[in-house]
C-alpha cells in the first residue's frame, strides 16, 4: 500500500483531503476521541506486522552483535563513558533481577541500566546508522530494548514464569521494528534544519517496542507514545559548533532511559494525550514543527533493518567514503615517493548532510569535534598511510598535537556536489558519496578518488564479514576468546531465537578482576 506523503501545515486541518487524518477533525464535545494517525500507525505496526524477511533477521542479528560490540569499546577505551556508568545513588551495584549491563559488573534496575546501555552503544559514536533527511543510529534502541527484555525474563525465570520469559527473537523483532519506526521517519523529515536533536526518535521508537515487551494493552502502548512526542524535546545545540560536547555521546541514554520510564508509567494507567501532535498551537507540529506534518513516504515493514549504514571505522557516517579515498590516495603518494608535505592543495567533493555537519574549520577541542571532521580525518589518514582508531581522536593522542595535521588541514576545501546529494536521497541508491582531488607542490595533480558507497553499506558483499570481525575485536577487549567465540556461535546456531534474553546477556559479563 503507498503511502501519501504529507505536506499540510498542523493548523490547517481542513486543507489537505488526503494522507494523515487531522485529529481535530475528531474532535466531540469531550475532546479528541482518537489518537493522532501517526501514533496509532506506529502501535499498529509493532503490534500486529510480522516479520518474515531472511535478510531482515540476519542483519538484525549483525547489528546486535555490533551494538554489544561498540557498548564494549565504549565502556574499554572511555574513561568518561565509564564515570556515567553504575546505579543511581544511593542503590548498590547489584540488585537482584536487575540488568547485568554487559562489559560491567553492574547489575541494575531497568530504568539507569536502559540509559547505561544506551550511551555505551553510542559514546564512541562507531555504531550503526541510518541516513536521510534526518541522521541517526537506530542501534541507539537497543539500550532500551535489552535492559527492559533481561529484567523481565530474570523476573519470570525467577517465579518460575515460563510463559513470560523472553527470547532473543523478541529481542531482534523488537529491534527490527525500532529501526523502521525511526529510520522511516528519518527518510523525509529534517529535524536538524529546525535544531531539534535526532534521539528524538530513539525516545519514539523505543517507547513503541518496550511497551510491547512489557505487555501493554494498545491503548496502553498509544499512551506512552504520545508522552514520548509530548515531552520536550532535545536540542541540537549540543551536537553542533561550538557547543560540541560529551551529551552528544550519552543522549541515547537518555532517549532509552525515559522510553522504558514512559512505558512503565502506561502500564500503571497513564492518561495518554491523544492529539498530542495535531493540537493546534500546543501540539508538537505547532510548537516543535513549524506547523508542518510529517512526511511518510513508505509504510512500515523491514526496510530500514536491511539498508542500515554498519560503521566499520569510527568515523561519522557522512565521512566513510573520505576515509577510503584519503587512503587510495595515500597508497599512490607512497608509490610515487612523495608524502603529504609535497601536497600543494586537497579539493574534496562531497554531499549536502557532509557539508552541514563535518567541514569543521579552525580549533577542534574535542574527539567529537575532530571524527566530525572531513578537513582533519582526511589529513590524519594522508599523514598515518593506514586507518584510524578511536584513540588517534583522543586529546592525549600524539597526532592531536602534530602540528603537520592542522598544516594539512588549511590546504583543504570542501563544497557540495549536488549529483552526490541526490544519490544520497535516493532511497534506491542511498550512496554517501566523497571524491578526493589533489594538488602537488610541483603543479601536477593526481587522479580524483570518488568512492560512493562505503565498507558498510547494503550494497557491498563483505559487510556482514567485516561487522563480525568488528565485533569480535571489541569484544575481546572485555572476554577472552573462547567466549567470543561462543556468543558469535550462538547467534549462528538454530537455537538462538528460543535463547532466554538473560542467558545471553550473562554472556557478556566479565570475569572480576
């Protein structure tokens, strides 16, 4: 069934004779009577669509392992993630049927261990992501998926409750369904051109999924999501210049954290509000949207699980190709004998979303500041010949003080190139073009490097390889190989859908040192 596309402005309920009904115009005596389309839908979906796509479950279960495995490198190679990590005070470290957050010897209540996981997948900012006109990592839900899934099966499991316990395939179809919910959203509607922050839509999507796992009625789960679009929402402030700071990397926490809160505040009987995003002048198309209605241009099904961008380098999503061009071309200069000091000039060119988020200038003061920009990611890898590591964007790294990087960096410029731009838009295309252009001091030039779809991406063959190998050098930074090996063979194994959540998130506790 296609989908109308919606372009109506929210106070206009009367002006549009298609695509999403106006809640307004539902309205009786005793006010709205339904819930907003867009709520409903979304219930609808996670409620009643069943997936039965094979590709669908075998790239869910890649993300998973991805995402335990970016949790992993978080919690190991962030001294700062680490600091957020642990209960609420004054509750100890362990409580009994509590999340046992993986990498940690943390065990707790649903609520912080949905934030904790949350930021941990996305700290280090080398999970998954999915782009459009919004950016985003639906990765991101998993904090709020797998803290809510372990402690209700540890508390089943412990009133011998065999009919509650939850599997794995509850785990991946709730995944599978977060992902389309947010990324669906994500493929028409901008809410970085109004300054509104992309987790916006982990807090949605995640609100919609665990209220099923929780077993909430319908009515319950519209209830919750309505909330999850009432609340205030973040600001972008934090994700760009110059206010780049350390709530880019645990604001999924936070969208996890009050997802599963919402949810539970449902299952108690929380009134929903029903228009709550075509309210005239207080609803969130109003207030939040400049008044216009979002654009749907698919209906949900596995779309997004299937097309999901897998980070196999820590860079920015927009990024990627430039990585692999700078070390195309750092290959030719070695084989030509030159190096990065006999470089005159770098023009790169590169997509509309690349051009708003990483031509970052001058001082970057931060890791975030600098994996977010092409400038100086370019320069690092034409100076280091070989790939980046998380590390190598830290502020105590040694090519964070290299002066022959900033050098490097004032001989680029970058600009848009608007056929890359509408390949990126094409849903049926979906390539993050950048192509490299480089000058010599001698006049000569070399050969453009363009690269458009990355290592990563739906449409290269080793993907799925490249994320398990991925995987498993993050998680080995935590557990030894024979239990690497054991969790990367349990995802494999026919079994896996029938494994109760918390047998398998046991996996992933560490030994005490």
């Amino acid at each position: 069934m296609k989908m109308t596309e919606l372009q109506t402005s929210a106070s206009a309920a009367t002006s549009s004779a298609g695509g999403l009904k106006k809640a307004t115009e539902s309205r009786g005596a005793n006010g709205v009577k339904q819930y907003d389309e867009v709520i409903t839908r979304t219930v609808d979906y996670v409620y009643d669509y069943e997936v039965n796509s094979p590709t669908a479950w075998n790239r869910a279960t890649a993300a998973l392992l991805d995402s335990m495995g970016a949790a992993f490198e978080s919690v190991s190679t962030s001294p700062e993630c680490a600091l957020f990590l642990g209960p609420t005070y004054p509750t100890p470290d362990i409580i009994e049927n509590g999340f046992k957050v993986p990498g940690t010897n943390y065990q707790l209540d649903m609520v912080k261990g949905a934030f904790d996981m949350g930021a941990m997948i996305q700290y280090m900012n080398h999970n998954d992501a999915f782009l459009g006109r919004e950016w985003g990592h639906p990765s991101n839900n998993l904090g709020a998926i797998l803290a809510t899934a372990d402690v209700l099966t540890r508390v089943a499991l412990s009133k011998y409750d065999e009919d509650h316990v939850l599997t794995m395939r509850h785990v991946l179809v709730a995944l599978i369904k977060a992902y389309e919910i947010q990324g669906c959203i994500q493929i028409k509607n901008a809410f970085n051109k109004i300054g509104l922050d992309e987790v916006i839509l982990v807090k949605v999507a995640s609100t919609a999924v665990v209220s099923e796992l929780m077993g909430l009625t319908k009515d319950q789960a519209k209830s919750a999501v309505s909330h999850a679009w009432v609340d205030g929402h973040p600001l972008r402030t934090y994700r760009q210049a110059p206010n780049v700071c350390s709530r880019k990397n645990w604001s999924a926490g936070d969208a996890c954290m009050r997802a599963v809160h919402l949810a539970l505040m449902a299952k108690k009987g929380m009134t929903g509000v029903k228009s709550a995003l075509d309210a005239p002048r207080s609803g969130f198309y109003d207030v939040l949207f400049q008044g216009n209605q979002f654009q749907l241009p698919r209906p949900f099904g596995t779309f997004v699980i299937e097309n999901v961008l897998f980070k196999i380098g820590n860079i920015e999503a927009h990024g990627v190709t430039a990585v692999e061009a700078a070390l195309t071309v750092a290959k030719e200069l070695k084989e030509k004998k030159l190096s990065a000091s006999d470089i005159q000039s770098i023009k790169i060119r590169t997509q509309e979303p690349a051009m708003a988020i990483m031509n970052k200038q001058g001082p970057l003061n931060s890791p975030s500041d600098r994996d977010h920009s092409i400038p100086y990611i370019v320069s690092m890898v034409l100076l280091k010949g070989s790939e980046l590591e998380s590390k190598d964007f830290n502020n105590d790294s040694t090519w964070t003080k290299d002066p022959r990087v900033q050098e490097l960096k004032d001989k680029i410029s970058m600009k848009e190139d608007a056929e890359f731009t509408k390949d990126y838009q094409n849903p049926e295309l979906r390539s993050i073009a950048n192509a490299i252009k480089v000058q010599m001091n001698d006049g000569s030039e070399l050969e453009e490097v363009a690269v458009y779809f990355p290592v990563g991406h739906a449409r290269r063959r080793e993907t799925l390889e490249e994320v398990e190998m991925k995987a498993r050098k993050n998680l080995g930074r935590r557990l030894n190989e024979e239990r690497v090996e054991e969790i990367v063979s349990k995802t494999k194994s026919m079994e896996f859908f029938g494994l109760p959540v918390s047998e398998f998130v046991d996996l992933f506790v560490p030994e005490k040192k």
